[in-house]
C-alpha cells in the first residue's frame, strides 16, 4: 500500500513537474515573442485597470493567451506603471520592451501649428478641424475664452504665438490656446522691456499691434525692421500708416480677395487709410520675429513702400519717390 502511495505520489511530482516545465516554456516564448505582428497605437484610457488593458491588448490580436499576461501583470507589478496616453508599439516590441515605454511615458504625440499671420476666425476653424484635439472652444463664446485665458482684452486676436506645439490624445483645444497665450504674453513682456527708446507705444498691447501689421506686410524676414521703421516714423509724424492688410481685416467676411478704391475710403475701425494712429486690436497673429522687428524697428529716413515685383518692397522717403514706384510696379518694372 506505502509503494502504490509512493508510486503515485511520484507520479503526480512527475506530471506536475512536466505541466509545470511546459507552461514555463510556453511563458518564456511568449516574454520573446513581439506583442503584436505588426505596428500598432495602444490607447491606455483614464482609470484602465490592468485586466481592461489586457481585453484592450488581446483585441487588438496581441501575442499570448489570458493566462500569460495575468501571471506577467503579477511578476512584473504592472499595476504601477499603466499610464494614460497613445504608445506606438512597434512590431519588435516584447512585453517586456512594451512595458518599459509606457513606464517611462513614451506617449505618442502629435503637433499642432499656429501659422503667422492668421487671424483669430482662420486660427479657429483649423483648430476645429484636428480630429485629435477634445474640442471644446467651439462651445465657447470669445469672452468665455478670453476669461479663461486670464485676459482683459475685448478679442481674441493676436493673443497666441505662432509656433508648433506638441500634444497627446485627450489634450483639448483650450489646453492648446492656453500654451500658446502663455508663450505670447512671455515673449511680448521680454520684448516690451527691452524695446527702443521713444517708440510710439504706450503699452505691450500696442507693440502686439504693430507686429501684427508688420507680419501681415511681409513675408520676408529681412524687411520686418525696416518695415516696422517705416511705420513707426509714420505714427511719429502724425501721418497715418495706410497699409493694406488693416482695411481688409476691417473688411472681414466682405473681403473677396480684391481691395478696391472704395475700400480704401470706406471708414472702419481699422482703415488706417481713414484714420490715424494704430488699429484697436491686432489684424493677425504675429511672429516672434515681427514682435521683435517692431520693438527694434530699423533707423531710417523711408515713409513708403510699394511691392517690387521681386517678392519684396521698395521703400521710399518722399511722396514723389514713392508715386513714380507705384506707376513703375504698376506697369510690372522690377524696382
């Protein structure tokens, strides 16, 4: 009776030990093996806990069966290292490797670009337009957003510095426009207290202003100073700065892509051919440069400047010079 007990005591060892050694190779094959077959966004969600991330990866037709990645969330602790965020998982990642990235946060980002030279209504729609951003500043009037924002101004326009910023899935658009007011009033406040003496602003909010009409001048970033000089001798003089882009952006949706003798005379709050002095708000969003280029605009004797048919500008220092430039633009001379 002993040896039978013996014998199947040692039977069962054996059997155990064999079942146990196959599940262990089966383990370690699955530790080797890519988690998926080919490339592929993993999307950790808010409050996911470690056995909805497993149905999430298994899903997706992840390598391994459920029994693997429960006795790996138990040997590897992985209740501490889920992170909320998209990881491209590529088709060479382990478990193991596929652990490390979302441990150390290596969360897919994405880029979203403020071009110069936008305004506020062009800014919006192609925010609205991004099928990653949480949408919310369409629900949002512009006092609403401007209270979010922190900021006292009647609009908007020209509060958010072009640049590209980065930012992951259940980012929201405001989160972004907040970054980028930020990064705006920051650059502004530097170049407000390093600007030259005896420029005709009385506030940041006026030197913003300016930029914003210096970027919708001109492309070329040699000629900001020098436009930005122009305009600046302008505003010394009483003159007033007559500049195009101003008379459009009063025009708004009325604008058709031609600007005509009757616009120029048609008075709105920012004809600067009608009135002078600067606009009540910016016309655009305005570079880092152009901010700069009208804090530090360049010494100069040019009241006027017409294109050259070159891509840029010719200025001018008379009324004279500048009326026989225009009749030569006009008839298509490169000056």
């Amino acid at each position: 009776m002993i040896k039978k007990l013996f014998l199947a005591l040692i039977f069962v060892t054996t059997v155990t030990a064999v079942v146990g050694f196959y599940y262990y190779q089966q383990y370690q094959q699955f530790l080797l093996q890519p988690v998926f077959a080919q490339e592929k966004i993993l999307e950790i969600k808010k409050g996911q806990n470690f056995t909805e991330f497993t149905h999430n990866l298994l899903s997706k037709q992840a390598n391994g069966k459920p029994w693997m990645w429960r006795l790996f969330a138990k040997l590897e602790k992985v209740g501490g290292w889920l992170k909320v965020g998209e990881f491209n998982i590529s088709q060479d990642d382990t478990p193991i490797r596929m652990m490390e990235k979302i441990k150390n946060n290596k969360v897919l980002t994405y880029h979203f670009t403020i071009v110069e030279g936008l305004n506020w209504r062009e800014l919006k729609a192609k925010i609205l337009a991004n099928d990653t951003l949480i949408h919310e500043v369409g629900d949002l009037s512009d006092e609403q957003l401007l209270k979010l924002l922190g900021s006292d101004k009647a609009t908007p326009e020209g509060l958010f510095l072009p640049e590209t910023y980065q930012f992951v899935r259940g980012d929201s658009d405001v989160d972004l426009l907040k970054r980028a007011h930020r990064a705006l009033i920051q650059g502004l406040e530097k170049q407000w207290q390093s600007r030259d003496a005896n420029l005709p602003y009385k506030t940041s909010y006026q030197l913003l202003i300016m930029a914003s009409i210096v970027e919708k001048e001109t492309s070329l970033a040699s000629e900001r100073e020098i436009v930005s000089g122009v305009f600046v001798r302008r505003l010394q003089k009483n003159m007033r700065l007559q500049t195009d882009p101003t008379v459009i952006y009063g025009l708004g949706k009325n604008y058709d892509g031609d600007i005509r003798t009757k616009d120029l005379k048609t008075d709105t709050p920012y004809n600067t051919y009608t009135r002078k002095g600067l606009t009540p708000t910016p016309i655009a969003m305005a570079s880092m440069e152009s901010i700069i280029a009208s804090a530090h605009p360049k010494q100069g004797s040019s009241l006027y400047f017409v294109a050259n048919n070159r891509g840029g500008h010719y200025f001018s220092d008379t009324y004279e010079q500048h009326l026989k430039a225009v009749k030569d633009y006009l008839k298509g001379k490169k000056l």
